[in-house]
C-alpha cells in the first residue's frame, strides 16, 4: 500500500513524501492515521536527527516517519491477532515502548509514525501493550491522550508523608493548594484540565510572564468551570511582581502542597521551592535541553520542611487508559488544548517554526491539504470561505474550543490530500 508521510533524513531534514508500505505479516496491523498532535519532542528530533537519542544513526539511509500522538482506526489484522483486534476499532498509540535501544513510534521506525496517512503497528508495540482501545469521540482526542498521559503521569508521580508514621502517600496532596509556574503553554493547559477533572484539589495557580499567553490558557480553562468542580482557579502574571514569592504566597494563604515547573528555568525551580509548604512537593516537569543544567534549592528546608522533588517525562499505557476513561466519562476535554488544525502538507513548515511557539496543541489530519490555521483565526477566514464559516461556527457552539463536531465536518468537507 502507498502511503503519504513525513519522513526525517537527518538534522533539519524532513520531507512529504509518497511511498510504499509492506504488506502486514501475521502478527502486525494496519493502521488508517487519522490525526496526529504536534509536539516539541518531535521539534528536538528533527533539529537533532541522528544525535538524538531515539532517531537511529543509519536515518539517512533508512527514514523514520515522525509524529508520536497518533489517533486512527485499523484496517487490517494479521492472522495471529484476529481474536484480539478488529477492522474498524478506533485505536491510540503508547509511543513510550520503554525499550533498552530507546527507540519509539514516531522517532525510530519506518513504517509506524503520527504525520502519515497509514502505518503498520508492528509486533513490538502490541508486545509492549502500546496499542489501545479508544472509544472516545473525536479523532484529536485520541492525538492529545498521550500528552495528557505524560501530564497524568506527572500527577502520580507526586507525593507526600505523614511524618508520624512515615507513611507516603501518592498523588497530589487531597484538599491541597497546586501551583503550575510557566503554565499558560499547551502542557501547562493539559495539567489545568486534569487537575479540573482527576484530582481533589482546592486552589490551582497558573503563572506565566505573558499576557496573552495567559488570557489565552483563562479562557480555554475558565476560573467559573473550575468553581463548579470545587476549585479556586486563578491566572498570575508575575511579569511586574516585585515579589513574585511573597505574591504567590500570599494568594495560597502560606504557601503550596505541590508545584509543577512547566519551563526548564533554573529561577523557577528555585522559586518553586520557595513557595512550597512543609511536605511540599515539586515536578520539575520540563525537559531541558542542556544536559548540565543547575539549579539552587535551600537545603534546609529539604531536610527540616520536607520538601521534595521529582521529575517525570512520558509516560505508560495505563497512564493512557486512564486519560481515555476520564475522556469518555467526560471528566476532562482535550479540546482546550487545541489552539490550531492543519493538513499533512503543512508538518513541515509548522515544524520548523516551533523556535518560535505560537498557540498551544496543533492537530494534524493527514488525509488533508489544509494549511496550519489557528481556531480564533476561522470567523475572519469565513468571511470568503464556507468550510471555514461553518467550522467558525461549530467552534463557537463549543465555547470557543476545537471539538468532535467540528472535527465530523472537517474530515468531510476539507480538500484532500
């Protein structure tokens, strides 16, 4: 079968091209791609082509499809997984295979990658429970459960201690107060809706030195829905604080039970520790690129106060699981992550302007020649355009954010690829 995909040579080399699959053998499945998220650590791939650690050496000579947050439906099943999965299951891929080479879907392979209109799932990945039932409506629902799996992930990996007993407790603390600093990005909006809609907090505050960033991430996730849930939410620019620590302490009352530093910043991780209560927990949860990154913490309060730190990155397929229960339950909407949509024919170009972020979560539909359009964008676009009116629209029905409807009518109406 021929397929069209995006495929890495090497550093700043990745090029749309048409090629042919082989066919699926007994034990590997044939996947339709529907949609597929764009994220930074494909941008790190690309910029780093063969010195990253997930892209393989010879990728010059053998090319890797990119794209990790993939969403689709299968359309073959080779003969010994008949029993198993069925043509026509809607699926989502665990790219994290947590193999000894480090190799992954959408760094590493070269039939199996997010940005390509087909792919064959090959025996490793379902050897490795990585793929997934997805029952869930909408395609870009599928796309954005892996990045909210890496941010559930980095719920759980949260903890604290009843220091009369010693006994330690995961998860963030219950009725506790939660700071994401750096927070109005796409991950730091994915974090607000989980711990909306996963956790039992009382407060959550988003900082970020951008205001529009920050007007952006308020009225994706609104302070009026989170008080429905029982939350405090609140958006900080710490932009012009003098005191940006006693600011922040003075909005929690005496500080927080836990923190996520959502930007690799060595003040920001110095000032979560400033901020944290007794027990205090901290996710340093950016991936920095500088492999010697220093950072300061007063460790007398590491010692006497207990505060703590950890750092998670990726994430399980029950972390996964769980994000596409909470979906179909309703408990969280991956649409306010969504801030554009594109077609395949625009990966490459959106890719390279990443240096640059603009917006949060971009959703790919790889059947699709559609350039990168931001959602707030449509209603001026629809002023010449009736798929962009229509689609303005829907968007409009949905407060604002990108959702299954609007998705229906895009993969229907849009120009193919």
């Amino acid at each position: 079968m021929n397929t069209k995909g995006i495929r890495l040579y090497g550093e700043n080399d990745i090029r749309l091209e048409e090629f042919q699959l082989p066919p699926i053998t007994e034990d590997e499945i044939l996947m339709k791609v529907v949609s597929d998220s764009l994220c930074a650590s494909t941008y790190k791939a690309v910029k780093q082509g063969p010195r990253h650690k997930r892209v393989p050496p010879d990728v010059d000579k053998n090319p890797v499809i990119i794209g990790h947050e993939m969403c689709g439906i299968i359309l073959e099943v080779g003969e010994n997984l008949k029993n198993q999965w069925q043509p026509g299951q809607k699926v989502v891929i665990q790219p994290a295979l947590k193999l000894e080479t480090g190799y992954d879907p959408g760094y590493s392979y070269p039939y199996i990658g997010g940005n390509t209109q087909y792919a064959v799932v090959p025996k490793i990945v379902l050897d490795r429970g990585c793929l997934l039932p997805y029952a869930a409506e909408g395609y870009y629902n599928g796309s954005l459960a892996e990045a909210l799996a890496c941010i559930l992930r980095g719920f759980k990996g949260l903890y604290h201690t009843d220091y009369t007993t010693y006994e330690r407790f995961d998860g963030a603390k219950k009725g506790g107060k939660l700071a994401i600093l750096g927070g109005a990005g796409p991950m730091g909006i994915g974090a607000v809706e989980i711990a909306c809609g996963y956790t039992d907090l009382s407060q959550v505050v988003v900082t970020d030195i951008n205001a529009q960033r920050l007007a952006y991430a308020a009225s994706k996730c609104t302070a009026a829905n989170a008080k429905k849930r029982g939350v405090d939410l609140r958006y900080v620019n710490t932009s012009q604080m003098e005191d940006v620590t006693q600011a922040l302490l003075d909005i929690s009352q005496g500080g927080f039970d836990d923190v996520f530093v959502m930007v690799p910043v060595p003040g920001l991780f110095s000032l979560a520790e400033a901020i944290c209560r007794e027990d205090g927990c901290i996710n340093f949860f950016a991936g920095p690129t500088d492999h010697h990154m220093m950072g300061a913490l007063n460790l007398y309060r590491i010692h006497y106060d207990g505060i703590h730190v950890v750092g998670t990155a990726g994430s399980i397929p029950e972390d996964m699981t769980d994000v596409i229960r909470l979906m179909e339950e309703g408990r969280i909407n991956a649409g306010v992550m969504v801030s554009h949509i594109m077609g395949l024919n625009a990966v490459e170009q959106t890719l390279y302007a990443m240096d640059t972020p603009n917006g949060a979560k971009k959703v790919c539909y790889n059947d699709l020649d559609l350039p990168l359009i931001a959602l707030e964008d449509l209603p001026e676009l629809g002023k010449t355009n009736a798929l962009y009116q229509t689609l303005a629209e829907l968007v409009a029905k949905n407060d604002g954010s990108w959702s299954a409807e609007a998705e229906a009518y895009l993969l229907e109406h849009g120009k193919k690829l």
